[in-house]
C-alpha cells in the first residue's frame, strides 16, 4: 500500500509518496526533471521489498509547492530538510538523472547520512551549449517551467565543486549506464564512477530512462546492491 502525504519543510511543501514495512531500511527516490514520484512505480515492487520506500516530488515537481526560488543546492536542503523532519538518521538514497545530481550533491554534503547511493545516467558534470527551453505551454503539467528554465541553466554551467565534491562521497555507491542510446556522453557516466571512491558502474542498454525502458534489468542490477 502507498500512502500520500505532505510535509512541510523551510520554504515549500514536498509531497512524497510513503510505501513498504514501516520497520524497514529508509530508502529515498528522486526522479528526473520533469518527472514526479509515481514515475518509480514500475520498479517498487522488486526494487527495495524490505526497505520502507518514501519517493519525492522534488520542488517545482509533481504536487510539491512551486515556490519560485529553484536550482540543485535548493532541491539538495529539501531533500536534507526532508529527512530532518522525518527522523531519517541515514538512508539508502537512489536518484535518476536529475535526482541524481542532487542525490550525489546530498552524499558530498551529508555523507553521514547516506548509506547506499544509486546514481542513474548521471554524468560527472561538465559546461555545455545552453539547452533550449520552450515557452511555458498553454496545457497544464504537473512541474514548474520556471524550474526546468533555472535547473537547465545550472546543468549547462554547472559548479565545478559539484565534480570535485565527487572524491567526498563515503557512500558504497553504483552507477548505473543507460548504453549508447542514450544521449547522456557515458565516458563522463564512467568518470563519475571512477571519482567516487567506492563506486562500481553497470550499463543496462536502456537509453536514459533505465529504470522506465528496462525495469526488469534495473531491479536485476540494483536490487541486490539494496539488499542488507
């Protein structure tokens, strides 16, 4: 059963949807941008089964609040703030994408509270082109335009600490590929895996949504790394 709830953090409201044995290992989800945290439910029933699972809409995202004031080091404190709230010492921390930008940002900055880290196609992080972002659409959707303009700002021009941060993280981390269909450049998939100290890399020939493409392949790899 997944129970959706709300929880109110410095700044904004995040939504998250709470599911497994309340007695069970934490363990946190962060979807990619534009995503929400329903996006994991293909993989919930064989990902984690022992771990009390709570997956967030990151702010900007889903029915979390749109506070206007958007960026990773932002998305970083809720998810820190988050686990405050909740009594969460030290967690098992899985990101896609974007999740795993802030996931790792997280793992630099708290390292004492991160167990396992899972970093789905998320490259070390390096400037390129400015992204095109369209105006906002006249539909309705369920994230922020103003965040996908101010987060794609930031990936373009990223903070160099974010990859130096990388030779921080304590966490017995996996990094996981999406192949060469994907349009992230995996060389900097594989450098990511080789800058964090205790990091192993496993490609699933997927694209970039692993997890979504190919949920089968993603438990069969990740699940076991999970597993206490």
């Amino acid at each position: 059963m997944t129970d959706v709830r709300t929880v109110d953090l410095p700044g904004v409201t995040l939504a998250y949807r709470a599911s497994g044995p309340v007695d069970g290992p934490p363990l946190v989800l962060l979807h990619a941008l534009g995503e929400r945290a329903s996006d994991w439910d293909v993989v919930l029933p064989g990902l984690a089964p022992g771990h009390r699972v709570y997956a967030l809409d990151l702010r900007g995202h889903g029915d979390s609040g749109r506070p206007g004031a958007y960026g990773l080091p932002a998305m970083r404190d809720d998810v820190l703030a988050f686990l405050d709230a909740l009594g969460l010492d030290r967690v098992d921390l899985v990101g896609h994408s974007l999740g795993g930008a802030v996931a790792y940002l997280l793992a630099q900055a708290a390292p004492e509270r991160i167990d396992r880290l899972v970093l789905e196609e998320i490259p070390a992080l390096y400037p390129r082109p400015a992204s095109v972002v369209p105006g906002d659409p006249d539909q309705g959707v369920h994230f922020d335009w103003a965040m996908v303009r101010a987060v794609k700002a930031q990936l373009d021009d990223p903070d160099p600490a974010w990859r130096e941060g990388l030779a921080s993280i304590t966490a017995r981390s996996l990094a996981v590929a999406g192949g060469p269909s994907s349009y992230v450049p995996q060389e900097r998939i594989a450098e990511l895996a080789r800058l964090i100290p205790d990091c192993r890399l496993v490609t699933v020939e997927a694209g970039h949504l692993v997890h979504g493409a190919r949920p089968e392949e993603y438990v069969a790899a990740v699940a076991p790394f999970l597993s206490r």
